[in-house]
C-alpha cells in the first residue's frame, strides 16, 4: 500500500506523468515513506493503464492537451508547483513544441504558480549559427531540432516573470533498451556500440533519476527558482560506455566512433537530428559537460545511479542481436 499523503501537502501538477521523466518525479515523491507533496499527474488518457497505475501510488489524476491551453491552465489551478516537459519525439515539430511550451508558460502564470520546473536544453544556435558552414541546417532554421525549440521556449517563461528553474536534462541510458541505439551485431558478428563523439565523453542519466533530481529542485525550493540546473549520473566516453556494457552483457563490445554525417545518412526517423546533437555535444564538450556537473546532480538526489549501476538493474534488459 502507498504511504498517505498529507492533505494539506504542497500541491504539485506533472506534465507528462506517464512518460520518462515526469513518471519518475510521481514515483520518487509518492514512494517515500511520508510524501512531502501531493501530485495531480496530468494525461491525455485519464482511463489508461499508466494512469490507473499512478493512481494506485496515491496520485491525482487530470486530463490535459498540451495543444489545449485551456485545459493546461485548468491542470495548473491551486497547484504550488508544476513540471513541465514536452515530447518532440512524438510530432516531431519544432513549432508546435514551441506552441506547447507557450502554453504551459501562460497556464502557469494565469494559475499563480509558485515554483515550475522546465525540462529543456541548449539552443545550440547561441554557440553555432545554423547557417550550414558546420552541420547542415535542418528544418528551415534549426541544427538540432528537439534541442533548440527547447531551449528557444525558454523565453515564454522568462519574458512573463514565471519562479522557474530550468532543468537541463542529459542523455538518457534507458535508450540503449530500444531504439536501436545499443549494442549491434557487426558482420564479423561482434558487437558494436556506435556513439559519434569520438572520444569526448557524453553525460548520460538513468530517465528515472531526472524525476529525483527534479523532486530535489522542488525540495529545495526558493533556491533554485531563476537558475539553470543540469543533472548527469556519470560523463563517460564511448570506449568507456562500450566497457561498461562488454561487462554487463558478458561479450566483448567495440565502441565505434562513426562521423556525424555518416550517422545521419542511417535512415531511421530523427537519425539527422540526433547526428547534429551529437556533433554538437563533440565540438562544445566542455561547456556541455560543465552543463551537468555530476557532484550537484548527487546533492539533488543522493541515490543517484553511475552507469555501472544502472547496468546492474536495466541490462538485462538490452536486446542483443543474435549471432549469424
């Protein structure tokens, strides 16, 4: 059984609460033994089985569109706190993220909240004009799409006055599950782990220590509204990664560093985005990483997970492909 959660408990509306992050903020409040906050957990599908899931925790259900910006602004209403996040993955639209994040901006503001929490990034064109001398431009004006509607939304909430913390969230291992993004089988039947970044290490995050993390910011309250803070459970080169992995799945792995341009011609959908991100984390890794400083990210969640723990719990989980 959940713990009772205090009625009288700060109130706190979460975006995306049956996806990655905003599902690991709702589990690392609701499983403590005492839940310092209350959670509305906000969704599209109030009657589906994450919802019902969520609440069993001890969750508040509401149902929202984050292309609805009257109900956003309703899911908002008597909360102290909200976090909010947007899925660029699922339209893959850089101007409706825009539009979404404009409308949890002026939801919160009309709503009076406390304390929001946006989950962005990088607008990678501050550091590199999306002009095409560097990578190629990608939808009309962009060079790492989902990076830089992100961190472009960043005004809506700046420019109407919002106590924000933006939470700059890093790459997350759980990819290596799905997606195709972990270890594959070459034609000499070994196993290759492709990351494009040479041999610059790349902060990475178990996706449910960015809801502890973001958990930590509300905790720690006043402190944190106006600042950008960046999480990271470890920075680790590719050839690190690839070891970590060859331990975890008991078979040698390689680490390939394959070009950028030649990721991008891979052909699955996103494959020239994410080849610009990663480029982009390769040319500027130092300001990146310095981004996401590990030692903060523990302060904000002491059980923070390395790579070789989150191994420890999810690897069994990565699909290897068969040999032959």
């Amino acid at each position: 059984m959940p713990a009772p959660v205090d009625p009288n408990a700060p109130l706190i509306t979460v975006f995306g609460a049956t996806g990655a992050q905003g599902g690991g903020l709702v589990r690392a409040v609701l499983a403590r033994d005492r839940p310092d906050f209350r959670i509305r957990a906000v969704t599209r599908k109030p009657d589906g089985e994450r919802a019902r899931e969520l609440v069993k925790l001890g969750a508040e259900i509401a149902s929202a569109d984050l292309d609805d910006a009257s109900s956003v602004e309703r899911a908002m209403r008597g909360a102290h706190g909200a976090f909010c996040v947007t899925n660029f993955w699922e339209h893959f639209s850089p101007e409706r993220e825009l539009k979404q994040a404009e409308n949890l901006a002026d939801g919160a503001k009309r709503a009076g909240v406390r304390h929001v929490i946006w989950s962005t990034f990088e607008d990678t064109r501050r550091l590199l004009p999306a002009d095409g001398t560097t990578m190629p431009v990608l939808m009309g004006t962009y060079n790492v799409p989902h990076f830089d509607a992100k961190g472009e939304a960043n005004r809506f909430f700046i420019e109407r006055g919002l106590p924000v913390t933006m939470l700059y969230t890093s790459y997350y291992w759980d990819n290596l599950l799905h997606s195709g993004m972990g270890p594959q089988r070459a034609p000499d039947g070994g196993l290759v782990f492709v990351l494009p970044m040479d041999d610059k290490p790349m902060p990475g995050i178990a996706v449910e220590d960015i809801g502890a993390c973001a958990a930590g910011i509300l905790r720690s309250g006043e402190k944190t509204i106006g600042r950008t803070i960046g999480v990271a459970g470890e920075h680790l080169t590719g050839r690190a990664m690839a070891a970590a992995l060859a331990k975890a799945l008991h078979e040698p792995v390689t680490h390939l560093a394959m070009p950028p341009a030649q990721y991008a011609q891979l052909g699955f959908p996103g494959a020239q985005d994410l080849a610009n991100m990663f480029q982009f984390k390769r040319d500027f890794n130092d300001a990146y990483c310095a981004a996401r400083p590990v030692a903060e990210t523990k302060a904000l969640n002491p059980a923070l997970l390395d790579f070789d723990a989150w191994l420890l719990q999810a690897g069994t989980r990565i699909r290897v492909p068969p040999k032959g």
